[in-house]
C-alpha cells in the first residue's frame, strides 16, 4: 500500500535537487527519502525513473510513492467516534475509558486496536501512529498519522488545548514551570521538585469558570511530560476532580476530568490549517452541576 503525491516544480525551485526539495522543503525525513529511494519507482521525475541528486525544473512533475510500514497491532473491532479522515490523517474523538495503547493491563481493547481494525476493513495496513498520546481516564481530540510522511512532518507539532475541572477556586491565568520527575523507576507516578525534577516542564492555565468548589480551567503546553497538567496542578493545590492518583476530589467520577478539547495542525500534504474539537464527556457537566 502506497501514498502517491504529486508535486509540479514552480519557478522557485528551479535547479534544486529532489533531497532539498523533499527534505527542506517538505519536510521528508532523510530516513524517509532512502526508504522511497529503494521503493520500486518510488520516484518519478515526468513520469521516469528518478534519483535524489537529480535537478528539478520550472514546470516538472515530481511523484513520490510513499510505503506504508505494519506496526503488528492487533485489529480487534472496538466503538471510534472519528471526527475527520482523510488520505493522510485520521481524528478521533477519544474516549476516557479506552486506553492509548496495548500494555499488561489492557490487551485488545486499546484505541490502537480499534484503529488497526478500522483500518483493516478498509484495506490499509494496520498501522497506528497517533501524534501525542493521552492517558487512560483522559478524553479528547488524538491526531493519526496514515502514513510515514504525516506521522514525520506532525511530530511535535499539534497545538492543542485542554480543558480540566479543578479542585477549588482560581481566577485569572497562570504558569506552573517547575520540574518533574519519577520516585519510583517501577511506577508511573510523577511528583514535582526543583532539585530532584529530570524532565523541564511548563503548563500553562486560565480560568474558565467557578463552580461552588471548582473551577473549569483552560490549559496548554509548552511540553508534553507524562502525566504533567495532572502532576502540576496537583502540586499547586488544585488536583483534578476525579484523579485519585493525585488527588482526592470528586473521585467518584472514576478517571481524571481531563479532556483535550481542540487540537490544530498545518495538514502534513496540503498545508492547509486544520482545527479539530470536541465536547468535553457528561461528567464535567454533572460535576459542574453538583458542585
């Protein structure tokens, strides 16, 4: 299974070879253009065999075949509620009681199964690579790369925005840049520390609205640590409703109130701005309400 795509060479690049113009101006991995090089007409300058070193010309036609890899997940048949697809990328709603991927404690019922078996009945490799990863009891927008040119050129590159019910009342907005790292190489646990943190951190927050004794905050991300806007809001004081692993509110709810609500890219073929966005699930409502 292959994705095709067709560039036509404007004026710009005229004398360019095909590595720059794959690699610096499209943003092709180096690795990436020798897997296309050694694909069977993987390249195609005016409809002949082409290699990189090859000069580009005002009006030429470049065509690049790019190869789908197998990632050997398990297609197993699991509910997705798909916001967008297309050639290149898939959207999903994710929901907070499936897990990202397959570990011990979760076989077959992960989001990459669900997308490997959706994949697989439309006749595509079962290969999932989502851009970013959420935790399990965490909902939202994931972002899915359908082929190696998407998953390279979105890699770290997803602006996305979260939206979390707190403990207790904030108003205004903030930052919270204070290091993370893991007491226990055996647990997933994190904790905040200055002297003992590894990994630079920073989460910013706005508040949204108060509710009795919460608030709905708005957070996004200078990095992406695990577990960070739970483990940094925590650390202020204001853990959230329903994180019994850092907290103690409003844990009935069973899974952080934690949801990605808006996640935008530049498209990794088109170059067009996407957003994508999603509702947060019923429970922030109920716990808005009983608050």
């Amino acid at each position: 299974m292959y994705r095709a795509i067709e560039y036509s060479v404007d004026e710009q690049y005229d004398g360019m070879k095909i590595f720059t113009f794959l690699k610096y101006k499209n943003g092709f991995s180096t690795k990436l253009i020798r897997t296309i090089k050694n694909t069977e007409n993987g390249i195609l300058l005016n409809g002949n065999f082409a290699k990189t070193i090859e000069l580009l010309h005002t009006g030429d036609n470049l065509r690049v075949l790019i190869p789908s890899d197998d990632a050997g997940i398990e297609p197993i048949d699991c509910e997705l509620d798909i916001v967008y697809e297309d050639e290149d990328i898939l959207v999903i709603n994710k929901s907070p009681y499936m897990a990202m991927h397959p570990t011990h404690n979760h076989q077959g019922d992960t989001l990459a199964n669900g997308v490997a078996s959706y994949l697989a009945k439309k006749g595509k490799p079962c290969t999932f690579r989502a851009v970013g990863r959420l935790d399990k009891g965490t909902s939202g927008i994931v972002i899915c790369a359908l082929n190696p040119l998407a998953a390279c050129k979105l890699s770290g590159k997803v602006k996305k925005e979260y939206t979390a019910v707190v403990k207790g009342v904030l108003t205004g907005e903030g930052t919270v840049d204070v290091p993370i790292y893991r007491p226990d190489p055996m647990k997933t646990l994190r904790a905040c520390s200055y002297e003992l943190g590894t990994e630079n951190a920073v989460t910013h927050w706005r508040a949204a609205g108060n509710h009795g004794d919460c608030t709905v905050i708005k957070l996004n991300l200078e990095t992406g640590r695990t577990h960070q806007i739970r483990v940094h809001m925590a650390y202020i004081g204001h853990p959230l409703a329903g994180d019994g692993y850092y907290g103690d509110f409003r844990t009935e709810f069973g899974h952080q109130l934690l949801h990605c609500g808006k996640a935008e890219i530049i498209h990794p073929v088109t170059g067009e701005k996407m957003t994508f966005s999603s509702d947060p699930p019923d429970e922030f409502r109920i716990c808005i309400e009983s608050a």
